[in-house]
C-alpha cells in the first residue's frame, strides 16, 4: 500500500465521520425523527454480520454462544447485562464445542 | 455546556473498557498479520492516521487480493457509509462549536458512537471511549508488530463485538417498533449477507435506512 492510498484512507475516514457531525447542518426535525430510529437496527445489523464469514463459515461456538446470551440479555437494555449475558453464553458455548 | 465531574468521567471510562479490550487484542492481530505483508512503518501509520479496524483489515484482505488502490478506497468509502448515519443521528446530542465537533469526529468508531448515543453525556462518552479505542488499537498494533502474540485471546475478542453491538442495540430501542424494526434488519443482513457476500460493508447501514423508513412510533 502506497503512501498516499494510506493518506487517502484516513481521509475518506475522518471525512465520513466529519460530514455529518461537524460539516452539514443539523437535520431538520422529520430527518431527526427517522435518524433516531437508525441506531438500533445499525448495530443488530453489525451484530448478525458476525454470525458467518465472507464465506459463509459460521462463527465458533463460543462467539455464537456469546451473541445467544446478549440476545437473551437484551429485555433488561443494559451494556452490563448484555456483556454478562454474553460471557454466560460464551463459556456455554467453549464448554459444548 | 455543563462541567464535567469526576463521576461522569469515571462512568466514561469504565463504559470504555470492555470495547478498548477487544480493539487492543485486535490491534495485536493487526500488527503481527499486516505488519510483514505492507511493512511496519506503514502498517503503525495506518493504525494511527485511518483510526478504523474494519477498514484496515479489509484493506489487507483486498491487498492479498491484489485488487487495485481504485478498488480499495471505493471499497473504503462504502465501508464507512455507516459513519454517515451514525454521525447525523449523533449530531442533535452534540452542541458546541463545528471546530469542537470536528474534533470529535475522530474519535467516532462505532463502539464510541453507540455508546454516547445511550449516554446522557453524549459528547464526553464520545470522547473518553473513543479515545481509550484509540489509544488501544494503536498500542496493540505497535505490539503486535513487535511480535506479541495474543492469538489465543482472539476467540474472546471476536464475540466481544457482537456482544457489544446487541446490547449497544438494546440500549437504544425506545419503542415496541423499534425493536421490531431492529429484528427485520438484523434478518435483512443475515439473508442479504448470505446470498451477496460483496454487500456485506454496506449492508448493515443499507438495512438500517431502509427499516428506518417503515412503520410509525409506538
């Protein structure tokens, strides 16, 4: 990787965390009501990409077992409560693979 | 914008923790993969100036691929779509200056963002945990580059992200449609990702868009 396609990246990068934080304005209240319904289905999207590979492999047991438990924690809609229940899930997850 | 207290401070960085973790151990395999593939100094430089795991380590992928630089920053550019979406929907929560702003843009990895969108101090989350991820992924790839190997803890890092991301997901459901709208895209990604592979970097902010349009609040 040349110099300048490192340089590029960064730039396409911070640019595209600046653009809408720091460069346009602030969206109008019907654009902010429907961008505040985007962060929950962004991130479970983000979750269930780690279910399987480019190539279709699945995730190991335990990284399964760890996205079963957080699931299964995700009624109490608390980061240590998903993490706990995501630890439980993965030591299941070790313990049966 | 009010002062900041010792107590809100420490909540930050202790809510940083378990992300700056993962980002360190992945730093490490960042370092000790890439490093001979694009040298060290290159591979440090990318860790500190692109600040992004997936796109670094989509990079090398393309690298080995040997897909061309043209292919490798449009390839960057649809990866980071979501940065887009997730800097518009912060942008309400973060006031102050667009200089100020500017700046804490650098520090929005997702882990961060999702974070100070849970957050009440939106801005300070922001900052501490995106710079505790910063500071953990270029200190992990600096040792993985100098030969430390935490391969074994990569098992362990690999399911801290999805764990992080559902209950980053939890956190932010504040209506029954929400969570109904968060399933049909977590399905949508699942489906779409199967079948078409290359839209994987896109999917997850495709979906989200697209759910976002449907149904009313309730």
């Amino acid at each position: 990787m040349t110099l300048w396609g490192i340089v590029a990246l960064a730039a396409i990068t911070y640019g595209s965390r600046a653009l809408a934080l720091a460069v346009l304005p602030k969206p109008s209240e019907r654009i902010q009501h429907l961008l505040e319904r985007v962060p929950p289905p962004l991130f479970a999207g983000l979750a269930a990409l780690s279910l399987f590979d480019e190539d279709g492999v699945l995730a190991s047991a335990p990284t399964l077992g760890a996205l079963c438990g957080a699931i299964l924690a995700s009624p109490f809609r608390s980061l240590p409560a998903s993490l706990v229940g995501g630890a439980i899930g993965y030591l299941i997850g070790a313990v049966l693979s | 914008m009010p002062a900041v207290s010792r107590a809100d401070a420490r909540a930050a960085i202790v809510t940083g923790i378990a992300p700056a973790f993962a980002i360190f151990v992945f730093g490490t395999i960042y370092g000790a993969t890439v490093g001979p593939q694009v040298g060290d100094d290159r591979t440090l430089l990318a860790s500190v100036i692109v600040f992004s795991g997936a796109l670094q380590f989509a990079t090398a992928r393309l690298l080995a691929e040997g897909a061309s630089i043209p292919v490798i920053l449009v390839a960057g550019a649809l990866l980071n779509i979501r940065h887009v979406l997730l800097g518009a929907a912060l942008r309400p929560r973060i006031e102050g200056s667009r200089v100020r702003r500017a700046a804490l843009a650098w520090f929005m990895i997702d882990e961060a963002a999702g974070l100070a969108l849970a957050a009440e101090r939106a801005a300070l989350v922001l900052f501490v945990t995106g710079a505790m991820g910063y500071l953990a992924w270029i200190a992990g790839t600096g040792l993985g580059l100098y030969g430390a190997e935490l391969a074994e803890l990569e098992d362990v890092a690999d399911a801290v992200f999805p764990v992080l991301f559902t209950g980053l997901a939890a956190m932010s459901v504040r209506h029954r449609s929400d969570a109904v709208r968060t399933v049909a895209a977590a399905g949508i990604t699942v489906v779409v990702a199967f079948v078409v592979p290359a839209a994987r970097p896109i999917l997850p902010a495709a979906a989200a868009a697209a759910v976002s349009l449907i149904g009313s609040d309730r």
